[in-house]
C-alpha cells in the first residue's frame, strides 16, 4: 500500500471498519470504538501526521465576524483552493464550533474526488471534529453524511454518557487529555492506527491555538481578503490561551505568496530544523510545487534566452 492511501486503510484492531470507499452516502453510522490513550512518552516527530492549517481571514485578520453570522466570505478560487488542499489531506479536522456550522468536511464533487484519486489517496477523506466537552450536537448534517468515517476527539471532560453519545454516531471517539486534547497522543493516533500522514485542519480560532501551542503545524494558508469586520469577539486565526512571551512564539517563513484579483494566497512553513518530515510535506503541497515549478520554468526560460542571445 502506498503511503497516500492510507486513509482507506482498515484500522488495526477494528476489523468491521468500513472502508473510505466502501461507505455510501446513507449508510448509517454503527455504534464507534471508544479510545483512551494515555499521554505519550517521548514522542519521536516521524509518529504525527505532517499538519496544514488553512483558513481565510479579512485584511484585519478575523475569520468571522464578532457576532459569527459572516464566515464564509473568501472568493469562488479560494473554495477551489480548499478542496485542492482536502485533496492532498488524508483526514480533515475541524473545532466543535466550526462543526456546528453547515460543514461536512467532505472531499467536494467529482472532480476532487478525481484528483483525490490521482494523488494516490482514497476518494473520500477521514473527517474529525474536536469537542473537549463532548457537547457536539449528534443532529449536525456532518453526521448524517456518512460518505466516510468521522472520528471525534475528546477529552476525560466529556464524562461516559456524552462519550457513549458521541461513539453513537461516530466511527470512533478517541479520549485524549483531561481538560484539554492530548494532541501529541492523537495525532500519533491518527498516525498509527488510521494511517494518516497528512492531516488538513480548517479551524476555528481556538482549535487551531491548541496545534500551534503544541508545535503541530508545518504549513500555515492563508487567504487574506479584502474585507475589515473589525470586533474585539471576532474570532481570529488563533484564539485560545496563546503564548505568552516572543520567545515561544513559533515562527514560520513565508514561502510562497499569490495575488488572484483581490485575495492574496500565502504558505508559510514551519521553521525548525530541516527534518526530513517538513521536506517531505512541503514538496506535496500543491501551491508550494507550483512554485517550485514556476520557479523551474522562468529559470528554463532564462536560459533558453541566453542560448538564443
Ligand atoms: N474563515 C475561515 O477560514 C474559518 C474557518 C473555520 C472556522 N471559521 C469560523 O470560526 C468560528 C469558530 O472558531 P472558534 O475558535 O470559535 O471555535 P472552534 O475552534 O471551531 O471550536 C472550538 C471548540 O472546539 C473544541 N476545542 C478546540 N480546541 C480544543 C482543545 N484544545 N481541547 C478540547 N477541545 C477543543 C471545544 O469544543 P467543546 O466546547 O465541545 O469542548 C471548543 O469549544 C466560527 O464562526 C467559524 O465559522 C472561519
């Protein structure tokens, strides 16, 4: 099996778990698997799936506005860009919040599906939602699209009924951290028992504060539109508890920026060392490849031109 499959794979240890492909539309979902991990010791890198996170936020850096009736306001291209970054993602996750919105999280039409194909991975992609409370509503259209497994994450928070809840519409409900996901231990979860190497959250604010607190993200997209909706409530890229001191602060490189009309598409990545893990994760991300390979094509331009002069 080749690595970008992997979401298709059956997970160990649940041999009734249906395939990504093999579940259909209206399939109800079967009483989940109920996971306790306990906090990892020393974890090694190579044990997470490579995290992207991509949201679009107004030129003031909000990604709703204050009362968070206005959410979706980027272009036509960047709904075509979201699902070009679901279909290089083994699993999508989003915050309890997010969910509780109109989202499926699901691959788009059958032209990413396609390309989900062509990328070597399984037509319809992992959904997670995080819930710490476990107080997800089990009514959301998310759980009544049952294309592909949904998995929630909690913590010890939620308490058994809520999980007993939950596990009645989710494929699996993994239980990871007292008050606050355990994500070194979930993510490593993914990892080894669904397969997931490349995980694609799509926010909200405090969702996406507890990856960059725990130094998950390796590639951060933004769209930056034309917008200001102003509001200390708005929420932002990264809301939560944050840190503290400049020194914590997790900085990323920009490498990549786009103009398409109004909106400006960035990539930026993680600086750490250069583990093989980023490398990897950032030749397979689709605007950082075309970059390489406009890159590659003016440099081939050049020359052809200093040939001919
Ligand atoms: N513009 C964009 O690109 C974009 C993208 C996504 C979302 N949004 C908008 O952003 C807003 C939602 O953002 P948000 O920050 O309010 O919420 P969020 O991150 O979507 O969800 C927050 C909830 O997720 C759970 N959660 C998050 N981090 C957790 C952790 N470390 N441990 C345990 N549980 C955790 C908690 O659920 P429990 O309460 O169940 O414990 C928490 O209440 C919405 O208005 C949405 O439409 C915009």
């Amino acid at each position: 099996m080749t690595p970008r499959r992997a979401a298709a794979k059956r997970p160990r240890g649940r041999p009734t778990a249906p395939s990504t492909r093999a579940r259909s539309a209206s399939a109800p979902a079967g009483p989940g698997t109920i996971t306790r991990l306990a906090p990892l010791k020393a974890p090694r890198r190579a044990a997470w799936p490579f995290v992207l996170v991509n949201m679009a936020m107004t030129a003031d850096g909000k990604i709703a506005t204050a009362n968070r009736r206005v959410h979706t306001f980027g272009s036509r291209r960047d709904l075509a860009h979201l699902y070009e970054l679901r279909a290089t993602a083994d699993a999508v996750m989003c915050g309890a919040r997010t969910a509780s919105a109109d989202a499926t999280l699901g691959p788009g039409g059958p032209k990413y599906r396609r390309l989900r194909l062509r990328n070597g991975l399984a037509e319809y992609n992992l959904r997670i939602v995080v819930s710490g409370a476990g107080s997800l509503d089990t009514g959301l259209p998310l759980f009544a699209r049952r294309f592909s497994p949904i998995l929630v994450l909690t913590t010890r928070r939620a308490g058994q009924r809520r999980v007993a809840r939950l596990a009645s519409v989710a494929d699996e409900v993994v239980v990871a951290g007292a008050r606050e996901v355990d994500f070194v231990a979930a993510l490593a979860h993914l990892r080894r028992r669904w397969g997931v190497r490349r995980l694609l959250c799509e926010g909200g604010g405090e969702l996406n504060d507890a990856l960059f607190r725990a130094d998950l993200v390796d590639e951060l997209h933004l769209t930056i539109c034309p917008f200001i909706f102003g509001g200390r409530q708005a929420p932002t890229v990264a809301d939560g508890r944050g840190l503290q001191r400049l020194a914590q602060a997790r900085q990323f490189r920009l490498v990549r920026r786009r103009r398409v009309g109004m909106e400006l598409f960035c990539v930026f990545a993680r600086v750490r060392e250069q583990t093989a893990r980023v490398r990897r994760g950032r030749a397979r991300s689709p605007l950082v490849a075309a970059d390489r390979a406009s890159r590659q094509r003016a440099k081939n331009g050049l020359t052809r031109r200093r040939a001919r002069g």
